[in-house]
C-alpha cells in the first residue's frame, strides 16, 4: 500500500465516524484509528513560597500563576477561516530546501492540490496539499517545528 492511499483512508475515516480500520496486504499492515476528542484543561492550584530576603528586609511572598492547557482550534474560525491541519505527526517545513521558496505564507492563493507545506515522518517527506481554496491569512506553526496529528497548521480566508 503506498502513502497515497494511506493519506485516502485517513481522510476517509476522519469524515466517518469510523473509530478504527485495519488492512493488510502482502506490503504490511496498516491500522487507522479515530482520534477521540476530549478537551482537557489542566489547573494547578496558586502555591505561595516564601523566598529569602537580603537581611535588610522581610520575606517577600511569591504566587505562581495558575497553568493551562490551550483548547484546540475548530476546524472554522469565528471569523469564517478553514484551519489546514496536520494528516500526520512529523517535522513542519515551509520549504522543500534551504534554497528553495516558501510554499505558503500570508497572502499565498491556495486552491485544492496546491502544496502547502512538507511534513517529514520517519525520514520520508510528505507533500501536503490543500482541500480548500482561498487565500492563507495566517502561518500558525514555526518552520522546522515538530506537528502533532490534526494540528493546525494554516488559517485559510476561503475564496
């Protein structure tokens, strides 16, 4: 089975609701699965520590601040953008060499089968091209950064 109709099924089972496909074939074998969505939000409680003074003066209380974890990004934005996600865990490039132009950046038209971007996943580079047309309005993910599954990647102004 290659790439391409492994990037199909993805695509097929995340419109579905499909929790999880496998297929073999004299190649290997292949298991897709749903990746369930929970939002969970991380709190820690505010401790405060007091923190040795020069002699001159009392302790000094320090509050840490609270942590969370940021929410996902919808698949629509409030103000009618489509998010281009990731397919695939791997490393986020902009551009195909050191050399070479950028794909995608702001104000880049993109219509569907248009390359966006290139994400690399055990030592294979991934063309990844865009379903929508529309012009990109925001680059969300840093050049040579490592992208989760789903991971918002472009904000698109569909045209």
């Amino acid at each position: 089975m290659d790439l391409k109709q492994i990037h199909e099924l993805i695509k097929i089972v995340n419109k579905s609701n499909i929790g999880e496909i496998s297929i073999e074939d004299k190649d290997g074998k292949v298991t897709i699965k749903q990746k369930e969505e929970q939002v969970v939000t991380v709190a820690a409680a505010p401790q405060v520590y007091n923190v040795p003074a020069p002699a001159a003066s009392a302790p000094t209380p320090v509050v840490a601040a609270p942590v969370s974890a940021a929410p996902a990004a919808p698949a629509v934005v409030a103000d009618n953008y489509i998010t281009i996600k990731s397919p695939m865990i791997g490393t986020f490039y902009r551009k195909s060499g050191p050399d070479k132009p950028v794909f995608a950046e702001v104000g880049t038209e993109v219509e569907p089968g248009k390359v966006v971007c290139i994400i690399e996943a055990m030592k294979l580079f991934n063309e990844i091209e865009s379903e929508i047309k529309g012009r990109v309005v925001k680059v969300l993910v840093e050049d040579a950064s490592p992208v989760e599954y789903d991971q918002p990647l472009f904000l698109v102004d569909p045209a």
